[in-house]
C-alpha cells in the first residue's frame, strides 16, 4: 500500500471520528445571507461595566471599559475598583490585537489569548463573509464564522428575531458560550456572560447606567 494511500485514509478516518463525535453533527447546512446576525453586533462608544472573574478557584472583580476609539479601533480596560489596571487591550480596525498593558499575573500567553478569543467573540470581530455559512436545527439557526482555529458561531432563532447565543468551538464541540443579557441601551448589552466548557473560568458583566460619556 502506498504512503499516500495511507496517509489519505488516516485522514478520512479522523475526519469520520471528528465529525461523529461532533456536538454539531446533527444540524443541516441551509442557504441563508449573513444579514440577520449583523444587526445584533454592538457599538461600544463608550461603555463601562462591573467585572466578576472566577477563574478555577480565584475571584477577581472591577471595572471594564469598553470604548471605540477615534481610529476606529477598540480598548478594553479592566482595573480594580482602586484604578490599578489588570490589563489595557486593544482591537485596531480590521484584525490584529494589542497588549498595551497587563499585570505581571495576569501575563500569560494562555490567559491573553483566552481572553483575546473571548473578547472577539463578543465584539463581533474576525467575521470573514467569505468563509460564512449556517447551519440550522430547525429551531435554532447556527451562523459559522471559521477562525484560524475553530469556528465562532452566533446563534439567533428560526426567523432572526433574538440572538440566543454565542458560541467559540473547536472542530468537535463549543469549549465558550457568551450570553448578551437584558436590554440593549446605546448599542450596548446591559450584562454579558461569557463562560468557558473546559475549565473553570467565568466572566460577568454589568453595565454601570447613568455613566457620562465623553
């Protein structure tokens, strides 16, 4: 038997073992325009919410702000309720990320990429229409984004109506879910959740009302 051969069907083989393991395995592709996820992406002019972290064991909480620069880029801030910053990132327009700031331990590459991913998921960020396509279950639409890995998923239902939820996966099932919450105020949820599937790590936000922006 040829290498190729061989290579050829130990992919097929991974490729069966993925998809039948896949928590997305039983939805059908559709036809479908990305317009209707579109008008759920927010605008975070200037927005400041109160920030709880539990991650594993540890509680960390503060304040975030989310404001969109003169540039057309996107800071994010996260202090303590003293003012001493936990991290300053940016999201120039476009792609790309910026790590203005961080506190020694919060400096990881595994923490600032988790966070990285977080934050692009819920700024609606990296969403290539090339690459789109949607999957459905009937009752739920699932809207695909591929990413350079995994794939972010904004799901609405049937008939585009509310946005149920946001998922980030890997190739076999979501590892984070995110959830806009309540009403949205000036373009801006009143609370997000994001929470991650394998591991402990949760992180939510309240919006602070009545903040004055400039």
């Amino acid at each position: 038997m040829s290498r190729s051969l061989i290579r050829y069907l130990i992919c097929l083989n991974a490729a069966v073992l993925i998809f039948s393991c896949s928590t997305y395995r039983h939805l059908q592709k559709i036809q479908t325009g990305e317009t209707c996820v579109q008008k759920f992406k927010p605008e975070f002019s200037k927005v400041m919410y109160t920030i709880s972290a539990d991650v594993e064991n540890k509680h960390i909480s503060g304040l975030l702000i989310i404001k969109s620069m003169a540039d057309s880029s996107t800071r994010i801030v996260f202090t303590n309720e003293m003012g001493f910053p936990y991290f300053d990132f940016g999201f120039p327009a476009g792609h790309g990320f910026v790590v203005y700031q961080v506190t020694p331990k919060m400096n990881s590459k595994f923490v600032i990429r988790a966070l990285r991913k977080d934050f692009e998921l819920i700024l609606f960020r990296n969403m290539d229409s090339t690459r789109y396509f949607a999957l459905t279950d009937s009752t739920l639409v699932y809207h695909a984004y591929p990413q350079d890995s995994g794939i972010n998923y904004y799901i609405t239902d049937a008939v585009c109506r509310q946005l149920v939820k946001m998922q980030r996966s890997s190739n076999k099932k979501p590892v984070v879910e995110a959830s806009f919450l309540g009403n949205i105020s000036e373009n801006a949820p009143d609370s997000i959740v994001i929470r991650h599937l394998n591991f402990k790590f949760t992180i939510t936000l309240k919006k602070i009302s009545g903040l004055v922006t400039q």
